[in-house]
C-alpha cells in the first residue's frame, strides 16, 4: 500500500527464515499485515521502544534475534515476561525464535531507491533504459531476434526457455533474460536498427530516431577488440573499396567480414579492389 511496504518486501527477500515459514504464514494466516511482521532488524528495535521497553533492552533484542541468537538459544532469562509486560504478542515473540539472519533497513531502502529509478526509467524514458541495459549486459543478445521482429523473437525465446530447462547453465538463463529484454522491448512496439557501417558503434546501443542501433559487439563470434577497430574505421563516414581492404584496416578475421557482408551490413562493398577494377 506505500513505501514503507515495499522497504518490508526488500528486507524479507533478503533474510534467512525472515519470509519463509515466518512472516509467510503469518500474512496467509492474517496474524498480521505485511507492514506489521519483522521485515528488517532495526524495525525490532524501533517497534519495541515504540511498546514502551527500555530502548537498551531493544536494541540488545534485536542483536540477539538478527545474529540468529534468538533461534538458537531462546531470549535471555525475564526478556520475554518484560516484552510481554509491554504488549508485545506471542507471534512477535515465535517470529524473533525463528530468524537466523536479518537485512538492515539501510540496505533494504538502498536496494528500493534503485529499483524504482529503474522502474521510472524503463515506464517513462523506455529507450533511455533500453539502450542502457544492453550496452551494460547486452554481450548475450540474439541479433537474428532483435532485427527479426516480435514474432522471430518469441520463437527464439521459447527454444531457448526449453533448453534452459534440459541445460541449467549460468550461460543458458543469460540467453533467456536477454530474449525476455528483446521480446518485451518489441512487444512495446520499438525496434531495433541493424548494424550498418558508419552507424554502429563497439558496444554503445545507441539511440537514433526513436530506435536503437545495434553496435558490432551484437554479432556473435566479435570481440571487444574487434568491435572496437571497426567502430574506430567506420564511424567518421570513412569509405572503403572493398572488404579486403576495410579488414586489412581493421584487422578483423575473414569470418567476421564474412558475417557483416551476410547481414547486409557492407552493403555492395566488393570483396577486394581487383574486383571493382575488372
């Protein structure tokens, strides 16, 4: 409902024992609402000395339950009957018992603050965003699926969600997030720009036109370095006669030249000058 809901949320995904089999049930059971249950260790201590216990007191609580002191070896002796004595409920008391370890709100509010940026970014400035996130984590972009269009990009989005599932591997669940960003990003009615000489960058995703250019680093199989030459050759309006000629500048391997040449990113470019003279 505010705010402060979206801090317990933060708080309680980041705790061991603080949601599961905790404030979980809790809710479910409506014990209690979402902004009552523990969801940060100094919200111990602020409730307690809002009850009316001796905030030394609070604060020794809510060190012991936040180390995990509390589940393991219970509150220490006459804690409980004076928590109690202050109004404090039996399932505030069985929650404390069950925490091993709790996120500080400090942390919590950090981590908040930078998701609802995030979150403004990508309802209000989509292309900000979107240009941004693949040029920060766009090295496992499927370019077949960026130029493709929506219906390309939810077929290659599937295969590649099925082959997660057989192959649980870092790289697979990379490849699904990227294609989740992909599709949802044409899904949002934008397009990609290919990659054209003169136009692409190394790696920056660049706006132009209410669309995003794809940049070399998006071909598979091209590296940093060689991302890097052919932005630095290219991207001053620099003409070549031929590819042999742009990869002798650029000093990319001929599988690279290659892969341009099929994407339609060289254009008519001849394959070497002797050609163009014949």
């Amino acid at each position: 409902q505010n705010f402060g809901d979206l801090i317990q949320i933060s708080g309680l995904s980041h705790g061991t024992d603080v949601w599961n089999g905790n404030a979980q049930d809790l809710i479910k059971n409506k014990t209690c609402t979402i902004s009552q249950v523990i969801g940060t260790r100094d919200s111990i201590m602020t409730e307690l000395i809002h009850k009316g216990v001796d905030p030394k007191l609070a604060f020794d609580v809510m060190e012991l339950t936040r180390k995990g002191k509390v589940a393991k070896l219970g509150f220490p002796p006459g804690v409980e009957d004076t928590l109690r004595t202050n109004g404090v409920e039996d399932w505030y008391l069985d929650s404390c018992r069950k925490i091993k370890y709790m996120f500080p709100k400090a942390h919590a509010v950090a981590y908040l603050i930078s998701a609802i940026r995030l979150m403004w970014f990508k309802i209000y400035q989509p292309l900000a965003f979107y240009s941004t996130y693949f040029t920060v984590r766009g090295e496992d972009i499927d370019y077949e699926a960026a130029v493709g269009g929506k219906a390309v990009a939810k077929r290659h989005l599937a295969r590649a969600t099925d082959l997660a599932k057989a192959e649980k591997t870092a790289k697979n669940e990379d490849t699904v997030t990227s294609l989740q960003l992909v599709y949802e990003y044409l899904c949002r009615g934008f397009e990609f720009l290919p990659i054209e000489l003169g136009r692409s960058r190394a790696k920056e995703y660049v706006l132009e036109e209410g669309k995003i250019r794809l940049p070399f680093l998006a071909i598979k199989g091209v590296g940093e370095t060689a991302a890097a030459s052919l932005e630095e050759a290219t991207i001053d309006g620099q003409q070549y006669l031929s590819m042999e000629e742009l990869q002798s500048v650029t000093g990319v391997s001929g599988t690279v030249m290659e892969t341009l040449g099929g994407m339609g990113a060289l254009g008519s470019m001849p394959k070497s000058n002797q050609t163009s003279l014949f």
